[in-house]
C-alpha cells in the first residue's frame, strides 16, 4: 500500500507509527550500549531506509553527523550486498570511515526487516564505541590506522548465524 492509497486519517496514523519505531530503535541502541559515547551522550543514529537505500524515517535521538553518514553508508551496503540476495537474520558490519561515518570507533550495522518472506525494508543504526583497539584516545595518531581495528563492510551475521571470526578478531583487538 502506498502513501496515495492511503486516507488523509491513516497517512499520519502510519508516519506516526514509523517515526515511533525507529525512536523506539534508538532508544533501545542507548539503554542497552556498553559505551559511554552511546549511553550517555546519545552518540548513535537510527533509521529505516527503503529497497534502494533512500532514508524514509529517522530518530530524532542521535546525532546529525551519524545520521547523515549512516544515510550515505546503506548505499555502501547494498552495493556491496545486494538486496536480492539479502536473507532473513541477515546483518551487515563496518566501521570503514571512507563508507561508514568517519572514523573507526564508529560501527555502522544495516539489516533486512522481511514480512511474509518477502524483504520490505532495511533498517540502520550506528553506535559510537568506546575502545577498537589502536592507541585509544590520543593526539599521537598520525593516521586512521592507530585509531585500531579496521573493518570493512562485511556480514555480522548470516541467516541469523552469528559471524564468529569477526567476533574472536574483535574480542582479540579491543580492551573493554
């Protein structure tokens, strides 16, 4: 159903009901976040993006410069993993500053939200995390590199299997 088939009474029901939802996913990345960046200071985006990656709702929660680049990093995503070939419990992972949000301690996740096994949208959050390894918080980097670990846009989980080999790389480069 589209907004043109639509009565003037149910657009606003529906636009109310999306806006609640990705704030709702938001407040969720906060309440549950281990990092204080994200906890505390709100410093994570939430949104729900259309089939070609178009932002059609975001949360008012976060800040502007995340939700920007996360707006930017779904293109990302769907290039390197495209829709078609999408499956349910998919989610994809990156923490890229060139195609994520600027810098490594910023971790951008994109999943496929199925009705009736059909792929209807894709919803986007980034969450800003307190330790990636590298130097930790410091002026003495030179490059993004001494940030710490890259990773670039891949699976974090597979049908809803978790990708371990990231998780033991990640365990194996961060101390918190």
């Amino acid at each position: 159903m589209s907004a043109m088939d639509m009565s003037e009474v149910e657009v606003p029901v529906m636009w109310n009901r999306l806006l609640s939802i990705v704030e709702e996913q938001a407040r969720t990345l906060v309440r549950t976040s281990f990092s204080p960046s994200s906890r505390e200071a709100g410093d994570i985006s939430a949104g729900v993006f259309d089939l070609r990656g178009r932002m059609i709702a975001q949360a008012v929660t976060g800040t502007p410069g995340h939700i920007n680049t996360m707006a930017r990093s779904v293109l990302h995503f769907i290039e390197a993993f495209p829709v078609a070939k999408m499956h349910d419990g998919d989610a994809f992972i990156t923490n890229d500053p060139w195609k994520g949000t600027g810098h490594l301690h910023d971790f951008v996740v994109v999943s496929p939200t199925f009705k009736d096994g059909r792929i209807v949208a894709l919803f986007a959050c980034t969450a800003h995390q307190a330790d990636i390894g590298g130097i930790g918080p410091s002026p003495d980097g030179r490059q993004v590199f001494h940030e710490g670990l890259f990773i670039p846009l891949m699976r974090l989980a597979d049908a809803g299997a978790m990708n371990a080999d990231l998780l033991d790389i990640i365990r194996a480069n961060v101390r918190e």
